[in-house]
C-alpha cells in the first residue's frame, strides 16, 4: 500500500492517544491535595499514583508515598544492597529525586506553575526506579507493607495502638486483632497477611467482626490489604465491604484517617 492511499492520519492518532490519556487519568482529593493515577504502569501493570501535595501557595509536591520502593521491596528486590543504591541514585539525579531519609518516600518539591512535563517525568521516574526489580539480588521478603503503612498513619496521628489485642464476642471469647485503639467508637484493624486467594479468610473474619460487633455495636472494624500480595476478588470484597466499617488497600490512607477520625467522636 502506497503512503498516498493510507488512511492513517496525523489528527487520528492524536486523537486516539488523547482519549486514552484522557480515559486512563484520574484524579482525585485527598486530605493533603490531590492523587493522581498516571497513565503510565509499573512492571505488573499496576497504574502509578502520584500525590501533589501543597507546601506553600508557592510550591508544591510531587511524591509516591513510598510506593514504588514498597513494591520493589514486596517483590522481593534487596533495595538494602550497594549495587541497587547506586542504581537508585542514578536515577533519582537524573529526575532531580530525593528520597525521604531513611524512609520509603520519593519526591520532588516544584514552585508553580506546575508543568504537564513536570508531573509526566515524575511518573516516568516511578517506572524506571521500578524496573530495578529486575537486578539479580533477590532478597527475603520484608514486613507486609500494609503493616508499615498502618503503623505509620498511628505515629503520625501519636495514637498508641494495641498490637495483638485480644476482644471477646458473643460466640468467640478469644478474637484477636493486629490494631486496636480505644475511643468513643473503638477501632479494630486487621491487616491481610496471607498472600493469594483470601475468599475463605475473608469468610472467617466476616463470622467474627458480626460476632464482635453484637457483643460490642460501637466498635468499628477495619481491614487492610496489599493488592499486590492479595488477590482481593468480588466475594472478598463483598464480605469486607459489608462486615467492616473500613475495607480497602494500604495506600488509601486517606480513608483509614476517616476512621480514626470518626472513631474520635463521641456522637
């Protein structure tokens, strides 16, 4: 076929990428900014997220919130060894990356306006530093991220949660939860740690948050998971949605501050 009787043209596939950006971008509040979902993936498909963040009406952040660094770390990449630090910072000097000190954190302060080049670099950034999983230095896996993710959001809100806390119900006398913080409304958190299918957990635990919550209707359970460690399907989700007051991935802190935040009212 000649390049004369094509019928590909230039205003085509622009419009063909600009309604996938369009359809594949999200964008939403949170406590701090907004949270945007890039269309960009990492390794395994999973769409980037990144959080903007206002620091004064001049300036703002960009950040993963740790996510990329946990999902290297949940996949089983050392990211304590010499060879992927150096790698690492490599990359974060090419996109002008720092890291929060010893923490999990990539980000990138900017003065506005903010630039569309500014936050597509930021996201192609997540994905390069992500395909360091492929470096050949496996390492054990670390603690469950969603764990992490939750004592974190307790240390910022200077909440001393029980771990391992035992609760009685009207049935089970002896109901132990991960989390659990006294208040008008108590809430109790359970972070998923089992890796795979979680249907039958799922259907355990929803026998015992009804339980816990007959013997006691004020307490407010939560459960928490990685979806990349959990294959979270409709019954799973189904039974988390209508046993718990909170059920939903690590990242969405937003959402487990509006627990603890309804937790601490006494209406």
């Amino acid at each position: 076929m000649s390049v004369a009787n094509t019928v590909i043209h230039a205003n085509s596939i622009r419009g063909t990428l600009q309604d996938f950006w369009n359809g594949a971008l999200e964008i939403a509040s949170t406590r701090t900014g907004l949270a945007l979902a890039l269309p960009l993936c990492y390794p395994d498909g999973w769409q980037v997220l990144v959080d903007v963040e206002t620091l004064t009406p001049q300036a703002l952040r960009l950040t993963d919130s740790g996510r990329t660094l946990h999902w290297l770390a949940a996949n089983g990449q050392n990211i304590g060894t010499q060879a992927f630090k150096a790698c690492l910072d490599e990359r974060m000097q090419t996109f002008g990356l720092i890291r929060e000190e010893n923490g999990w954190e990539l980000f990138r302060d900017l003065s506005l306006p903010l630039q569309g080049a500014d936050l597509h670099l930021f996201g192609e950034a997540m994905v390069s530093i992500a395909h360091l999983h492929y470096l050949h230095e496996p390492a054990v896996k670390i603690q469950n991220v969603a764990t992490e993710t939750v004592e974190k959001v307790f240390r910022e809100r200077q909440i001393d949660a029980r771990q391992n806390h035992r609760l009685s119900g009207r049935v089970e006398q002896r109901i132990v939860v991960d989390y659990f913080m006294d208040a008008p409304h108590p809430v109790a958190l359970q972070v998923l740690g089992r890796r795979g299918a979680v249907t039958s957990y799922m259907e355990q635990w929803g026998f015992r948050w009804r339980d816990l919550r007959e013997a006691n209707p004020a307490l407010l359970p939560g459960m928490i998971y990685d979806p990349a460690v959990q294959e979270i399907d409709s019954t799973a989700t189904a039974i988390g949605e209508s046993v718990c007051d909170l059920f939903c991935p690590y990242y969405e802190t937003d959402r487990i501050h509006a627990l603890l935040d309804r937790a601490l009212t006494s209406s």
